[in-house]
C-alpha cells in the first residue's frame, strides 16, 4: 500500500495531470484575467478556444513576447503552424515593427526547425530590446543545437540576468551543460552562488527537479537508499532557498519512503514536520499515529 501511495503521490509532483488542469469547485465565482482563462483553455487543452483568448488579449492588453509564445505553442498542438504564420503576417501588415512581434517570427520558424530564419528574427527582436529575455533564451537553444555551447551559455546566461524568475532560463541552461558533458557544471554554479543571489531560487528549484528525476528513477528501480539520498538532496536546497512549498511534498515523500523501508521512527518525524508547515496537509495527518 506504502509503494502505491508513493507512486500516485511522487507521479502528481513529477507531470501535471489533467485534473491539475482543472478548475476547483467554484472557482467561477471569482474574476479570472483574461490572460489566466488563457492559461486554463491552454492547460485543458483546449487550444483553439485559447488561441482566440489571445487574440484577444493582444487587442486589449497589447503585445507581449510571452502572449506571442503561447499562441504560437498552441498553434504547434493542433498543426497549425500555417495558420499561424498567415495571422502573423496580416498582424504585420496593420501594426509597426516590434521586439515581441519579432520573437514571434523567431518563435514560429524555431518551432519549424528552421534555425537560420529563426535566429535572424531574434536578432531582429534585439536590436529592438536587448533585454528581450525570450529571445535570448531562445538563441541560446538554436546555438546548443548548432553545438556552439559557448555562445549558448552567454545567451541563456544574459536571459536569466533580465528576468531571475524565469524558471525556463534556468532550465535551458542545464539541459545545454548536460547536452556539453559536463552534467555537475550546474550544481556547481549553485553552490559557488552568494547566498541571497537573485539567481539563488531559479537554480536551486531547477536543481531539485532534475535530483527528483533521478530518485524517482532510482525509486522505480527498486533502490530505496538512492531514492530517500535523492529526497534528503531536494529538501536541503529547498530549505537553502527557503521554498516552503517545496518542503512539504519532499518531507512527505521522505516520509513514505522511510515508511516502506521499514524505519517507522524516522518517517513519523518526517510526517510532523510536514505538519508543522502546513497544519493541514490532510495525508500527514493520517500517517501521525502512536507506535507500538
């Protein structure tokens, strides 16, 4: 029982699952944005109603690099990728030149896999906005595709400078390190950063998820030990950037994990201290019991 409970719990941490995507009872009683009813069309796979949504939104909110990167992913999903590029070229046609209607013709043609005219258009976008986040991330995949690793990791690194949030940026630049082989280089840079960076979240949130990946393989290959070294790893660099929210499922699944291996003790401890992030995480509560 131990060992389905954690695959159903470990499998919701790892993909979203199409009753993430859906709405809470009730959820219609508050005011979404236009830009959040967007995302759920989008999430519920709904693409067509979101691209419309988009359109929208473009009218309303004006241009965003981010909105033109949303409609163009769902464009992707149905193989619209024609209609796509027609309804850029007609928004060209009435409204001036800018950097985000640029990375959206960047965008199309990387989605297209053609990576010449892609650059060429995020250049475009650049000399518009240097500080286009999107359209540096995105040179940096084109030239870690062209293995110019060097120039990706200066695109991808100039991306991150303009938007530390952006778990994307730090994502891509993991992947090009891995794709390099030097799969540590980027633990490394986490550890060497001052504590406090404004880099310090994106690296470590995008760490724990690729030590997750690992446990949970280590999990399906029946290596419990590797498994809780995995879990304890992730809850370390979620306490060091201070991320609550990633505390309590990796002390959760630390507790499931002890449980199956047999050490009751520890994975009650590691039960109560979910609870006392979160009084009300209802499967801890259940897990608390006294031990004979």
């Amino acid at each position: 029982m131990v060992v389905i409970s954690f695959l159903l719990f470990f499998g919701l941490l790892l993909s979203p699952s199409p009753v993430l995507a859906q709405a809470h009872s009730g959820y219609e009683k508050f005011k979404l944005s236009e830009k959040d009813e967007a995302q759920i069309l989008f999430a519920r796979a709904r693409y067509k109603e979101s691209i419309e949504k988009f359109k929208g939104i473009l009218k309303s909110e004006g241009e965003t690099s981010a909105t033109f990167r949303m409609m163009l992913k769902a464009w992707k999903e149905i193989e619209g990728l024609t209609d796509a590029e027609q309804f850029l070229q007609n928004y060209q046609a009435s409204n001036k030149d800018s950097t985000h209607l640029w990375y959206a013709f960047g965008y199309l043609n990387y989605l297209k896999a053609d990576y010449d005219k892609a650059e060429k258009s995020f250049e475009e976008a650049l000399k518009m906005n240097p500080e286009n986040g999107l359209a540096l991330n995105n040179l940096g995949a084109i030239f870690s595709e062209k293995k110019q690793y060097a120039l990706a990791i200066d695109k991808v690194k100039s991306a991150i400078q303009t938007d530390p949030k952006e778990s994307m940026f730090f994502s891509n630049l993991q992947k090009i390190y891995q794709e390099m082989g030097e799969p540590d280089r980027f633990a490394n840079e986490y550890k060497n950063l001052p504590q406090n960076s404004s880099e310090q979240w994106g690296y470590g949130k995008t760490l724990a998820r690729v030590i997750r990946q690992r446990a949970f393989g280590s999990y399906s290959k029946g290596d419990l030990d590797n498994a809780i070294l995995g879990f304890e790893d992730m809850l370390k660099i979620y306490q060091e950037i201070r991320d609550v929210n990633g505390q309590v499922p990796a002390l959760f699944s630390l507790g499931l994990l002890n449980e199956e291996k047999g050490n009751l003790q520890k994975a009650q401890n590691y039960f109560a201290q979910v609870l006392a992030l979160n009084p009300n995480h209802i499967q801890a509560r259940d897990k608390i019991k006294p031990l004979d």
